[in-house]
C-alpha cells in the first residue's frame, strides 16, 4: 500500500525545518533544572521540544484526566518524572510549581522538567516567585523568515504579509481562510476565559478587530475604549490578556531624550501579520495587496521577524521606536548600549530619497557615531550607500549580522 502523498509531504516538511531556537535550549538544559518555553497556541512548542527530549515523559495538562492526576496526586504525578518530564499547557495546573521547585532543589538534576504554555503564566506572581533562580524562560513565537524563506528566494512579501507563520499553515498546507477563523474561534472560548473572566466575549472580540485595524499606530487607549463601549481600564486590563497570550506586542517608544518633546506612548504590533488580516477580513493576496495600510503591515512583519531573531537567541527584546511630537520618527531602534541600529522600513520596492529622510533627520540631532543606518525595504537589493545600508525584506535580521 503505497503511502499519502499528502502525508509524505508534512512528513518531510517537518523535518526539514529546523527551529532556530533549538541550540539555546540545548544550551539552557545544562545549566537550568526547569525551563520553560512560552508563546502562542499552535506556533510550535511541543514539535520543539519533543524533538530535541525525544527521551523525557510527555505529559499534557488539557487532557482531563491527566489533569486531574496532577491535581489530585501532585507527588506521584511529579514521580514520573525520572530521567526528564515534559509538561504541556503547564499553566494549567499551577499548584504544581511548588512541587516542582522542591524536586529541583532537592535532586539538583539539570534541564530535568520542560514546562510549556500558550499563555505567559511566569507573569503569575505566585509562579515567578517560586521558581526564581530555576527556570530558564524562552519564548517561542511561529516560524521566523530565515527559517522557510530563503533569501535569495525572488518573491512577493504580500505573500507572508497575508500568510503569517504559524506552523500548521504550511506543514498541513492549510489556507489561512480556513484557518485563522477557527483559531480565534478557539483562543475566545479557551484562552481568553483561561487567563481572565471576561463576561462578554462579543465585545473582547470586537476589541481584538479593532486592535488589528490599528497595527503600526500609537496605542490610544481612550479612543479603542471608547469605540468599544468599555472603561480605559477595562481596555488597558484587555491589553493585558492579548500580551500574556501572545496576540499582540507594544513597541516602547526609546528613552533618550534629545528635546523633551518625544512622543510616549507605545505603538500597537501583532505577533502574526496573517491573524491580523484575518480579524481584518482581508481573504485573499490581491485583497492584501490593495489594502490600504499595506505599509503598516509589512513595518508589522519586520518588526515581529526582528523580535524572534532576538528571542531565538535567548536575547532581550531590546527594540524600540523613536519619534517626537512633530511627527518625525524612525520606524524600529535596536539599542545595544554601546551602539544603535536604526531601522527605517518601506513597503515600496524603489527607493527612493524619502526613505531617507527620518534617518538623516535622527542623525543630524543625535550626534551619535556609533550609531548604524538600515532601511529594510519591499525589494530585493541590497545596496551600501553614505546614508544607509539597504536590506531585502526577506533578510532583514541581516542587519543584525552586520558589524
């Protein structure tokens, strides 16, 4: 009987793929006796890990029943744990954190308990605290650019802008019109009501849609409550929810201070360009290419990729925006203390002097030489000019690279 053809197809997908992050935490196993591995529902985590601890127990805390086994008999469910344990969706039984911290500390074992979780449960006070000096934490956001785009490869970013990243959308080769739907069908009923008792979910989910429709946009709280119909408060606890679950980022506005008159508040990014078209109803690549904030989806897919280069390295988001009240402002400012990068970013595949004109201006102000000028553009060209190197969309951690 001869094999799916389909089925051969994920098969050898999936193992082409190497995720980015799998040295550090191979890395981490030495020198951590818990780590765990957060980020969104679907982007991967458990493929991850039970690829690199091929050997460890795999436990998953959605089932029930072995839900109520950890919470019945938290010991004996721990017990299993000889030679290495991983525990799936972990959040959801965090009474075991304090048996886990007294395993660790009594049995001093390295990289011994692998905790995963679709929501950011070490922001619990409870959690953080008990495992405090004992857990390594990564994050794991859906696949990167250089993890399925090849850079020499000659194609249109409308494509990834419309697509997203999330795993299933290329290893099942699922259309995101069929998908996306489902998966925020599945984040309101599970995860949003797992992290916070919200009564009326219609209106969280007008929320998320709005939120979309306001990607690459200073974050004005007052005006999403206020459409809504919901207090400021409620808005920022809302916020909060879409954070903790890896739906959304704030970019902090940077800190230095040229004149006192910088804009403070932070801009509104998706973790996934692709959920975002989808709460936007975009349901095609044309309908994509027409849209009329097109730029701010793609300023949204550098930025998110530029973020898990970081965090695929262990590293800090250390990625900021820069702009004051005139208006002027440059897109994206890596800040390494010592040195800055600052990054312009441009959906238009010419360039041209405008691409230019907030880094000349940052410069001019700045009078920082260590400071390094990127545009990261719609092209395909990489080009060394006085003002700025130029960098393809489909490289743009490149720049990262470049010393």
């Amino acid at each position: 009987m001869q094999p799916d053809c389909k089925f051969v197809q994920i098969h050898i997908f999936l193992h082409m793929i190497q995720r980015e992050m799998k040295n550090k935490l191979l890395q981490l196993t030495g020198k951590f006796p818990v780590i765990a591995l957060i980020g969104p529902r679907q982007s991967g985590k458990t493929t991850l890990v039970k690829s690199i601890f091929e050997k460890y127990i795999y436990t998953n805390l959605e089932d029930p029943d072995t839900r109520l086994f950890a919470i019945s008999d938290p010991r004996s469910f721990l017990n299993q744990h000889n030679g290495g344990m991983i525990i799936d969706e972990a959040q959801r039984v965090p009474e075991l954190f304090s048996y886990i911290q007294t395993i660790v500390d009594e049995k001093k074992i390295q990289g011994n308990f692998i905790l995963t979780g679709s929501q950011n449960f070490l922001m619990h006070q409870k959690i953080s605290q008990t495992l405090a000096g004992r857990v390594a934490i990564q994050v794991l956001l859906p696949f990167s650019m250089n993890e399925i785009i090849s850079p020499k490869a000659n194609e249109n970013f409308t494509t990834y802008v419309f697509k997203g990243f999330y795993p299933p959308i290329y290893d099942r080769q699922i259309e995101p019109v069929d998908w996306f739907p489902n998966y925020i069908h599945t984040y309101l009923e599970r995860d949003v009501r797992q992290i916070k008792s919200i009564p009326d979910i219609n209106s969280f989910s007008m929320f998320v849609k709005l939120c979309a429709g306001r990607v690459g946009q200073l974050l004005n709280l007052s005006s999403l409550a206020n459409e809504v119909g919901i207090s400021i408060n409620t808005a920022k606890s809302w916020i909060s929810v879409l954070e903790a679950s890896f739906i959304i980022f704030r970019l902090m506005p940077h800190h230095q201070n040229f004149n006192k008159r910088l804009v403070k508040m932070p801009k509104l990014y998706f973790y996934d360009t692709g959920l975002a078209c989808s709460l936007l109803g975009l349901s095609d690549i044309n309908q994509t290419n027409t849209y009329y904030q097109l730029g701010s989806l793609f300023e949204n897919l550098v930025i998110a990729d530029l973020i898990k280069f970081r965090f695929n390295k262990g590293l800090d988001n250390n990625l900021f925006f820069w702009r004051d009240k005139l208006g002027r402002e440059i897109d994206c400012l890596a800040d390494f203390g010592i040195n800055k990068k600052i990054i312009e970013i441009k959906a238009g595949k010419t360039i041209t002097e405008e691409f230019f004109k907030g880094l000349n201006y940052y410069k001019s102000i700045s009078a920082d030489d260590s400071t390094r000028s990127y545009i990261i553009y719609g092209g395909d060209k990489y080009q060394s000019r006085l003002a700025a190197k130029i960098f393809p969309w489909n490289n743009a951690t490149g720049i990262f690279n470049d010393d």
